[in-house]
C-alpha cells in the first residue's frame, strides 16, 4: 500500500502538460504514491454546467494532498454560449473550480514563493529571494457581487452619504462588487506569514495594502498586523500601499522578504513578483488549509499551446516540491529543487520563454535526471 494519496487534477490546456511534467519528476524520485486523477475545468462546465464535479469533491475528501494544473475561464456570457444545448437556460452560473476548491475547504492560505535561480536568462536582478502570502478565501474574491443591483441592497447603501453620486443610475446600469475582510481571516494570514518568516529567517515581514482609500477593509489588514507583530518582537512590520508597492519592488526587490495581503491585492502583488524571476513558468504556489492543501502553477491554462509541449514546466515542478514539503518528505524536497537549480545553472535545456527550442518534457527529463 502506497504512503500516500495523491489526486491530481490536469485540468485545462497546457495543465494537461506541465501535469505529465511533474509526474515525471515524482516517478523519478520513486515517491511513494497513489495517484488518482480527477474532472475539473471547462470541458466539464461545457458537458455537464460544472466545472467542479462533486465525484471530485469526494476524491479531495479521501487523499493527503492535491496537485492541481490549470483551469479555463471565461465571462459570463462566452460560458453561457458554450454550454452544451441541452443545459442552455437552466440558470446555471459559471464559477471558476480553484475558487471553489478554495472556499470550500477553506484553504485560506495562498502561499506563493518567488526566487530568482542562478543562470536563469530571464532574471530581473540576482538574489531575489521574497515570499507572498494571500489571503485566499475572502476579499473581492469572496463572490458577492449584484447585476442588476436588488431594491434590498439599493435600500440600505442608498444611506450612505457617498451613494449620491449614484442615486440616479438605473438598477441595470449598476453592477456592485462586496470586499469582504474577517478579522479572523486576517489575523490568519498575517499570523501564517510571520510564522514562515520566523522559520526562514526573514527579517521583515511587509503587509500591503490601501488603506489611505479603502479605509474599512485594508484599515482590519493593517491594525490585525500591528497586533500580531507584538508576538514577533525579531521580525519587523513594513507598511506598504499596494501602488507603492509594486514599484518598489521592481526598483528594489531584494529588500523584500515576506510580503502579505488580501486576496486581490495578492493576485496583483504575486504576479508582479514572478515577472522578477523569469515569469509565471517559474511561479508555484500553495493553497493550504488545515487538513488539505492544493498545490499549482499561477499560470493559466493557456489554450493556444495546449498539447503542444511547449510551455515551460517549472512552475508544476516546484509546485510538486512545495507538496513534498507539506507532507513533511523535506529530503525529497531538496532533491527536487536542486535539480532543477542545476538544469537552470547549466543551461543546457531550455523552453522558449527561456530563448531555447526544448521541449516540456525535454525539461522534465532533464530534471528528473538529476533527483
């Protein structure tokens, strides 16, 4: 009996890819696993007008751990377009599977790692080295949103002073999107911020925000974060606008270490992030609650080069090695990232974001090669 279950879920476009990639690089390592594969994505929404089938609930439900590659999605109208005939009109709403994976099962924490490899053509500036922690369940990622804006809601935030700009828009001409902050959910993630950076050794822990404008919401982020830094008297609090922020980290990124934020703020903050170390085929990420975590790539399932082997594997590869770090197999862990920090050092292998002509899988052997 395997020591572990794994469901691993391809997904869309090159997540199909990037997914046969990692597999490659865990058949390598002879990790001990069950691997059990699992529907999700826009072939699914398109059948069936569920892109997240309860079959693959159930199969999250039973495993230690989930690898996850890339999803499709699109607006409202397009995923109503392309819905099977059958299903046209039935009042199903599309809703993108990782933020339902994420508020389902409350893996509340996105943990994005983003480090500049040595030899990597593609680095911003050498020793980039910094850690983003997102907020994954709440904020503008939250789902409350209203089109036509409803008399109820209209009634109470028609009270506010501000709403008069708006008095006279029509329902339909309106469209209205909560931010939605929990102090629990803040304290969470500031809290699991400075716990990595107390583990790490980073000195500096940076919450990004907006709180000159967005006064209730990022004001919870910043005052949560001023009292959880009492508890970490080494580590010191950074406060940082999220405008501010994105260009002093293009100006100056190896003064950061820890960065946190809410959900959107993140999003932003993350990607920017990746761009720093070669973009998002080298960006992996966690989403981690208390008794499942879900691990993936930040890039999309770009359709374009679906099937084609072309795209870079990294990001799915580091990914794996952030899952194998989460299981506690650290030894596994660094055999994984020190082979792909060889490959990228010795140059000999690289896909075309890199300015090479090899292949997905061309990477991947190289990789699994060297665990």
């Amino acid at each position: 009996m395997a020591k572990y279950k794994i469901t691993m879920l391809p997904g869309d476009g090159v997540g199909v890819d990037v997914m046969r990639a990692a597999k490659l690089v865990l058949d390598g390592l002879k990790f001990d696993a069950e691997y059990t594969y699992g529907h999700i994505g826009w072939e699914f929404w398109k059948a069936e007008g569920n892109p997240l089938p309860s079959r693959t609930k159930e199969l999250l439900e039973k495993c230690d751990a989930c690898l996850f590659g890339a999803i499709t999605s699109k607006p409202k109208e397009e995923a109503d377009k392309e819905l099977a005939p059958r299903l046209r009109g039935e009042g199903l709403v599309y809703s993108s599977p990782i933020v339902q994976l994420r508020q389902e099962f409350n893996l509340r924490t996105n943990l994005r790692p983003c480090k500049a490899y040595p030899g990597n053509p593609l680095n911003y500036q050498e020793g980039i080295d910094l850690v983003v922690f997102r907020e994954n369940t709440e904020c503008l990622y939250a789902g409350l949103e209203y089109h036509p804006v409803p008399d109820d809601l209209r009634d109470v935030i028609k009270k506010h002073p501000r709403f008069k700009k708006f008095a006279d828009v029509p329902q339909e001409d309106m469209a209205i999107s909560m931010r939605v902050i929990t102090r629990q959910g803040a304290q969470n993630i500031i809290r699991d911020a400075f716990e990595y950076a107390k583990k790490f050794g980073y000195k500096t822990v940076t919450v990004v925000e907006k709180p000159n404008v967005i006064r209730e919401t990022s004001g919870m982020m910043v005052r949560e974060a001023r009292k959880v830094a009492e508890d970490y008297p080494g580590i010191d609090l950074w406060e940082t606008n999220i405008d501010a922020q994105c260009m002093w980290l293009v100006k100056n990124p190896q003064d950061y270490g820890v960065l946190v934020s809410s959900n959107m703020f993140g999003d932003i903050i993350s990607d920017l992030a990746a761009q720093l170390i070669g973009g998002l085929g080298f960006a992996c990420s966690g989403n981690i609650g208390d008794n499942l975590a879900v691990f993936e790539p930040t890039h999309g399932s770009a359709p374009k080069y679906a099937g084609q082997q072309k795209v870079n594997p990294i990001a799915m590869i580091l990914s794996a090695k952030m899952m194998l770090d989460w299981l506690g197999e650290n030894d596994a862990a660094q055999r994984v990232e020190k082979a792909v920090t060889d490959v990228i050092n010795e140059g000999y292998i690289r896909t075309y974001d890199m300015g090479g002509s090899d292949t997905t899988m061309d990477m991947a052997r190289a990789i699994a090669y060297k665990v």
